[in-house]
C-alpha cells in the first residue's frame, strides 16, 4: 500500500491541515518526514492531521510523527489528529502517545 498525503496552510486557522491515506511504514515514512520537514521549514504553527484515510501506522511513522512534534514544541505548537481508526487509536493508547498529541474524536 502507499501513502498520500494532501495538505495546504489554512490562512483563518493559522495552522496546517493535512489528510493522510494509505499506510505509514519502513516504506513511506520518509515520505511523511520530508513533507513535515518542508511545511515546518515554510511556518512553524499548528499541523491538523485528518486520520481518517489512515489504515495503518509503524513504529517508524510513530517516530516520524513524534520527531515532527518535537521540532513543533520548540515554538509551543502542537500536532492534532482526528478521524482516527479504533486500531491505530488503540496503538496511540498502548504508546502512551495519545497523551503527547492533541487527539480528537
């Protein structure tokens, strides 16, 4: 499976939203890197990740999403995820990582 990640800056908000769909793992998680390094590079602000297209996530993305938040912290921003499928909710439960993230429905 891949990954595809739509995302643009959202001027009323001030702050990042972007959708993921596919499978974050080995294979695509530098996808996912690169596409957090650029928009933290271009603003650093909030980044409203919609979950819902999201069918599976690795140890690897996990450390992808966290090196995105710690870069994000140093400006006292955070990363929200919603939509989130039962399975990788249960993940972030387990990880202790839903308590780091800004998790929403």
């Amino acid at each position: 499976m891949s990954l595809k990640i739509n995302k643009h800056f959202d001027e009323e908000q001030n702050q990042w939203s972007m959708e993921l769909t596919g499978e974050v793992d080995i294979y695509t998680a530098g996808q996912l890197k690169d596409t957090f390094i650029k928009l933290i590079e271009e603003r650093k602000e909030n980044i409203k990740i919609n979950a819902e297209g999201l069918d599976y996530i690795d140890s690897t993305g996990l450390g992808v999403l966290i090196g995105a938040l710690k870069r994000l912290k140093e400006e006292n921003k955070n990363i929200i995820i919603f939509n989130i499928k039962p399975s990788i909710k249960k993940l972030l439960n387990i990880t202790g990582l839903d308590k780091i993230f800004i998790i929403k429905g």
